[in-house]
C-alpha cells in the first residue's frame, strides 16, 4: 500500500515541474529545464528572424521595379526654370515666361513619369543648387520649349 501512497506523490511532483516550479526538482531536472527554455528562446529568435527575412523578401517582389526612365535634361531644366521664377522680378513678363517654362518642363516629366511629384522635385533641387540655373542652360531650355511649340 505504500507503493500506491508515493504514486500520488510522484504525479504531484510531475505536475509542479510542468508547472515551472524547478525548486522542488532535483538538481538535474532544473538543469534540463533551464536547457528547455533557452532552447525554446532561440527556437523563437530564429523563427523571427526568418519571419522577418520572409516578410522583407515579400515586401521586395511586391514592389514594381521601375528604373528611372525620365529625362534627365527635362529635369534640369525645369530647376532652372523654377530658379530664374525665383529670381523674376513680380508681375513681369519675364516672370511668366520662367513660369510657363517651368510647368512646360514638369509636364514632360509628368508625362514620362506620373508617379513622381516633379514639381516638387524641382522645387527642392533648386533650394538645394540654386545657382545650378546657368544663362546658358536657360537659353538651352528655352530653345527647346520654342522648337515644340512649333511642331
């Protein structure tokens, strides 16, 4: 009858190790539950990490791969347009030519790229260089805005 008294015992004892309770475990079961629970972390680590990998990978084919298909002497000059803007006088005629040659340039880079706020674009460029708007650039666009008017 002692054997059926410590069987109640024994599954007491099993229920407290399950439970976390490693006080009341000998020396070599709090050994083999502290190697658990690393191994149970790392477990979790990699699995993040792959999962973080596998996320990231998704996120990369999602996207459409666009190369930069916009001309860049579009984009020149529309920041020297909007340079010379800056520099107008006020109400003058020279202001609304700089304007004009402005929102013709942006309009072809929109054309070529409507995803992309070119205004914009041109807008920080020319706070970024502002003496990037040279005579002879706005000669040069100012050519080519002249030659598609008249096609």
């Amino acid at each position: 009858m002692t054997g059926s008294a410590s069987c109640p015992r024994q599954r007491q004892r099993k229920l407290r190790v399950s439970r976390g309770h490693a006080s009341l475990c000998p020396p070599y079961a709090r050994f083999a539950i502290a190697i658990g629970y690393c191994l149970a972390v790392a477990a979790l680590a990699m699995s993040m990490r792959l999962a973080s990998i596998a996320i990231f990978v998704l996120f990369l084919l999602g996207l459409p791969a666009r190369a930069q298909s916009f001309s860049r002497e579009d984009l020149d000059c529309a920041v020297a347009a909007t340079i010379a803007d800056a520099r107008a006088d006020k109400g003058t005629a020279g202001e609304n030519s700089f304007h004009e040659l402005r929102i013709f340039f942006i309009r072809r880079l929109v054309a070529q790229d409507d995803q992309t706020n070119w205004a914009r674009l041109a807008y920080d460029r020319s706070k970024l260089y502002p003496k990037q708007g040279s005579a002879e650039l706005l000669a040069k666009c100012t050519e080519l805005y002249q030659s598609s008017l008249h096609r």
